[in-house]
C-alpha cells in the first residue's frame, strides 16, 4: 500500500538530514540528478530579485495573496534563460499558503519565503513539519521566540535550511572572516554595524480598499487585521513594502537590513556561540503609534566564548539627531536626503579622518566597521572590503577580484539538499543571530534602559519579556510553548 507524505510523518518515521516523511526513494532521487520541486511562498518584489537562479530546479507552484504579485512573478518567470525548461501553464497558483500545502504537501521538495516577515514562521515551520526543505528571506522571524521555535523545529525534523543573508556565500565576506579569525587586525572588542534605511513612518495613511481581487485578510493572516492603506508621494504602502515600518508585520530598519549587515560580525567572531548577557537600546525615537523608531541605537554585550574576548556590538540605524523625520530629509524608500544625516558611529567618522578618506572616498552608507588591537576592516554587507592600514590587504586584495551574486547562495541551498548536508547558513546558525537583531526590538520598545538576557527572558524587567512573542488570529496559530 502507498502511503502519503503526510501519512508518514503521522506514523512518526524518521530518517537521514532529508528529515520526517522526506520519503528515502524522493531523497535517492535528489541525490541523483533528479529535479527539486520548488514551491515559491511570497511574489513581491524581493522573490523577483531572487527568482533566476532559484528556477534552476523545477518550480510546481508559488503563493501570495495578491493576484497581480503571482501574475507579475509568472511574468518574470518566463524571461529568465531557464524558461524554456518549463510549460508554466503547470505552475499552480494559490492565494493561501496554507491551501498550497493542504493540496500539493506530498508534491513539494523546498519552499522559498519571501512574504512579509509575519508570516516567515508559520509557512516555514508548515514546511518543516511534512519534511520540506526551507530557504526563508531576512530576518527569520518576526519574534525572538518564532526563531527560536523554527529552530526547534528544524532539529526535530532534519531538514536542510537556510536564511537569505546572500553575502554570506561570497568570497569577500570568506575573506573578511579569515582575515579576523586569523588575528589580522588582533584582538577586536568593539563592532560596529550600522543601517541607512529608516524603515518608520512619518504619519498614519489613511485606509483604503484593497486592490481588486487581493485577499487581505490572508495577507494579515496570523497578525491582526489591520488597514490597508495605497502607496502616496510620501510612502509605498502597506503592501507592497512599508509593512517593514510597522510592528507586529515587519521589523524595521534593524529586521530589514540586520541579518545581512551583522552576520560577519557573529562568523568572523563566534558571536553564536553565547548570547548576549546584556543589550541596551540607548536611543529609541518613535513618531507614529504602532510604527518602529525612525532612530535606534542599541548596544549587545557578548561574554568570553570559545577562548575569545568579550565584545560590544554597537547598531546604529536611522537620522543623527538635530534631524527632523520629515519628507525634506528622507525619501519615500526610507533613505536620508544627505549622507550627513544619517546616524552614523562616530567611530566611521573618525577613521575616515583618520585615513584621510573621509572627502574622496568615505564608506558606503551601511556596513561594519571591525575595530582590532592592531588595525581595522570595514566590510559592507556583500562584497566590498578596506583594510586600514592599508598594506594589511594589499595581498589578499591583489589576489582577489569580490564580486556579488544571488546565485551563490541558493546554490549553496539546492547543494546542501543533494548532499544530504546542512547549508552555510542554517537555522542552527542563523537562530542566534535572528534572536540578537530581535533583541534590539525588544530593547526599544521596552524603553532606554540595560536589558539582562539568559538566553531565555529578560531577568531585569519582566514587562519587556512581553515583547519576546506576539498572539495569532484564529486559524494561523503557531504553536508556542
């Protein structure tokens, strides 16, 4: 008798990284040659960026509930050089997610998530649950415990997954952690990683329908119903992308550009290895009730780990003060009109001085600056690396040409299905980084005060532990516990 995929997780077999009810035949198959079947969850802007080299393998069907997004991405699709692999009349098309994986759950090898960061952990842990492979865009979860349940998750099932922090497979970010790893620049006790994006908003928009054929509510889904309001002069809209700006579905200029910005910091530094004992949000400037500050800064502390030193993560993120949060000094994509303005370390600003860098060449506007006991790297957050003083990289620079694809990280992906081996930048990694760049939602909301962290609540402050988690509607429930 066959048994379905579903069938076999309820009988509870498990087996191999290819994780419950993967099916040893199906994962055989992979193995050799055969095709990954590849459901898309999300179409908006980002899954377009991301869409050519994820259509190496056979994508079965994608979900969102906008008609027009699936209809744009079906589009896109058929311009990519792969196309002519594919009859896309056979991609099937849902508005629900949940429908997706009612009706093709057994026909489904590896999801890619790129919706609104609400509903990450809910359509990955739906995937891991019936033996998918996942691959989830930037940040993971929307909350500290979401991550830290799909990390859970993940073990439990043995699925291969990865997060979409795309510079972690190129060759400069590699170079960047070696150089630190081998105590190029020496001892570092200070890093500081900071945004451009100011992922706030001005003032509430009003509401406003729908677009036509557009199910809402399923893009609320597990969040609360909340308005729709159309793109303006001044922002973009709920939908397609100020959702960042707003709590409870995004997680603003730290959720939106964290992950990709702080990862070299928690590679190149074990920073994974122990959570931070303490993060303190010393600015938090909020304009709009329910939206997220227009100015953070937050400082981690991470203890002693694996015989290294103690360290301070330092984020900085939004408008310098002075600056007023209006449309004279930000644009509607949520960047500074002048560079001047942003909120930058002061630490950035010294060593272009320092360097005599700070006229011709200052650094781009977002990026970490590693500061070690016998010289300094700043690394943006994809491919392009300085080392002062300079003769420290002369070499490696000589030798080295950096350059930044998306198809390095989602073949990286795909390889680790076939070799049965986890990805670069599984949830065992990823986890740890998601939770600290939460943390920081947390330390703002909570007020500018030093949060102590265990790992599991805050133990100085009960009231901010409330901020760990959120509730879910009727039907999208996640399953905390």
């Amino acid at each position: 008798m066959m048994i379905s995929r579903r069938g076999f997780l309820a009988a509870g077999a498990a087996f191999c990284i290819g994780g419950v009810a993967f099916g040893q035949s199906r994962a055989r198959q992979i193995a050799a040659g055969a095709k990954i079947r590849v459901a898309l969850i999300g179409c908006g802007a980002r899954m377009g960026q991301i869409i050519e080299p994820i259509m190496a393998e056979q994508v079965v069907a994608l979900a969102d509930p906008d008609p027009k997004m699936r209809a744009h991405l079906l589009g896109r699709m058929a311009k990519m050089p792969h196309a002519k692999e594919y009859d896309l009349s056979k991609v099937r098309t849902f508005a629900d997610y949940r429908e997706l994986f009612a009706k093709m759950g057994d026909e489904i090898d590896a999801v890619f998530i790129a919706t609104p960061n609400h509903h990450h952990a809910l359509a990955a842990v739906m995937a891991m649950r019936r033996g998918i492979h996942v691959f989830v865009e930037k940040p993971m979860a929307s909350t500290v415990q979401e991550a830290q349940l799909m990390g859970r998750v993940a073990k439990e099932t043995g699925v291969v997954t990865q997060v979409g922090n795309f510079g972690h497979s190129t060759k400069a970010m590699r170079i960047c952690v070696d150089s630190i790893k081998k105590g190029l620049i020496g001892e570092i006790r200070d890093v500081w990683c900071y945004d451009d994006r100011i992922n706030s908003m001005m003032y509430r928009p009003p509401a406003a329908p729908p677009p036509k054929g557009m199910d809402w509510d399923v893009w609320c889904g597990p969040a609360p119903k909340c308005d729709y309001y159309a793109p303006t002069k001044d922002h973009n809209g709920m939908h397609p992308h100020d959702w960042h700006s707003w709590i409870g579905y995004g997680n603003g200029s730290i959720g939106n550009m964290g992950t990709h910005i702080m990862d070299a910091a928690f590679w190149a530094l074990d920073l994974g290895a122990a959570h931070p004992a303490s993060v303190e949000a010393r600015e938090a400037s909020f304009a709009v009730d329910g939206a997220w500050s227009w100015r953070t800064t937050v400082d981690y502390a991470f203890p002693e780990r694996n015989g290294l030193p103690p360290v301070t993560l330092h984020w900085y993120d939004g408008l310098k003060p002075g600056i007023p949060y209006d449309k004279e000094h930000v644009t509607m994509t949520g960047h500074a009109l002048k560079r001047e303005w942003l909120n930058l370390p002061p630490v950035l600003l010294e060593t272009e001085r320092k360097w005599g860098i700070a006229e011709k060449a200052p650094f781009l506007n977002m990026g970490t600056l590693f500061c070690g006991t016998q010289g300094t790297i700043w690394f943006s957050h994809h491919s392009a690396i300085r080392f002062f003083p300079k003769h420290l990289g002369q070499e490696i620079k000589k030798s080295k040409k950096f350059t930044y694809k998306t198809t390095e990280h989602t073949q990286e992906f795909y390889d680790a299905i076939r070799q049965n081996r986890p990805a670069n930048t599984n949830f065992a990694y990823s986890v740890p980084l998601a939770e600290s760049l939460l943390l920081a939602n947390v330390a703002s909301r909570a007020g500018t005060k030093k949060l102590l962290w265990d790992g599991a609540k805050i133990t100085n402050d009960d009231a901010a532990n409330a901020f760990l988690g959120t509730s879910y509607r009727k039907g999208w429930e996640l399953g905390i516990v």
